[in-house]
C-alpha cells in the first residue's frame, strides 16, 4: 500500500492536484483514502520533497469541496428523499435529525470530519435538513482546515522523527489516527450508552 500510494503521492508538483482530487472525493465516496495520502504527503514535506502548507491548503480547499457537493446533493433532492422513505413514523426521525442540526450542527460538521463515512452522512444531512449554507460553510472552513493541519503535520512530524526510514514515519502517524478515528468512535459509543451522562 505504501509503495502504491508513494507513486501518486510523491514530490511532483501534480501531488498537490492528486491531494486536491482525493479529499474532495473522499466525501461522495468514502472509499478513497485521503486522511492516508494527506499523511503521506505530510512524511514527504518533512524531507523537503512537498510543501508543508501547500499540503495543508490543497488537502482543505478538496475536502470543503467535497463537503459542499455532499451538501448541495442533499439539499436539491432532499424533499424527493424526505418524501419517499420518511413516511408516517418515519418522519419522527427527520424531525429528530433537524432537531440535532439546528442544536449541534457546527459541533457535528467538525466531529464528522474526522470519522470515515460520517463526513458523508452528515454533510448530506445538513443539505438535507436545509441547515443555512452560510452557517454550514463557517464550521466546514474550520473543519477541513483542522483535518487537513492535523492529517499533515502527523505525516510531518512523523517523518522528521524517523528521517532515516520514512516508511516508519509513515506507519507510526497512520497508527496515531487510526487511535484517535477509535477514540472518538469509542467515546460516541459510551456516550449513546450513557457512560458519560452527568449524574
């Protein structure tokens, strides 16, 4: 996987259009592996053959991209979708969603960010629920600059720590966002449960 990557993702200046492309896409399918690449990409910055915020800059600019197309999707069908499979008691739940992204909506656009697959669903729900794309906009901004900032500078520092072998670099960075991708998930999963209701 690494040497695949490492071919797309390497000093070219095409890199930054591949990272553009990836986390723009990463949002309508969630398959591609951005959070990875923008990683990658951060380990190359860090021995001088990418540049730290150009990787930054590129990576958030695709994933704001991608979360406003996932936004505009749901917002131009969401009556046809609302309509169709939210009938009768069904229609409980909508009213439940709106409800969390009337209350919640700038909390749940940064969370999901950092979730594979939540990206997708919630900023299809945000279209969907007709959350003020001005409102939506603001948080995401935040959103994809925190994502893509902290996707890079794992890779980068990871990098700059095993400067002889960057594989390793690589390998330790990829672990630490698969345990915060776990920690959040952990944490969200106590939380539906009441682990963390207050007393």
């Amino acid at each position: 996987m690494f040497e695949s990557l490492t071919e797309h993702v390497s000093g070219s200046p095409w890199t930054y259009a591949f990272l553009f492309a990836i986390a723009a896409l990463d949002v309508v399918f969630p398959i591609v592996p951005s959070e990875t690449s923008v990683i990658l990409a951060g380990v190359l910055a860090s021995t001088g053959d990418l540049i730290l915020v150009l990787v930054i800059g590129v990576a958030a600019a695709g994933a704001i991209l991608g979360d406003n197309t996932a936004y505009w999707i749901g917002r131009m069908l969401g009556d046809r979708i609302v309509a169709r499979f939210f009938k009768g008691e069904r229609r409980k739940r909508v009213d439940w969603a709106e409800k969390q992204v009337t209350e919640r909506g700038g909390y749940l656009i940064v969370v999901g960010r950092f979730i594979p697959g939540g990206r997708t669903v919630i900023t299809l729900a945000c279209g969907l629920l007709e959350m003020r794309w001005r409102r939506f906009i603001a948080f995401d901004v935040a959103a994809g600059l925190l994502w893509a900032a902290y996707a890079a500078l794992l890779g980068y520092f990871g990098g700059r720590t095993f400067e002889e072998s960057p594989l390793k670099g690589f390998i330790v960075a990829f672990a630490i966002a698969l345990a915060v991708t776990g920690g959040i998930e952990v944490y969200r999963y106590l939380r539906k449960r009441g682990v963390f209701a207050r007393s």
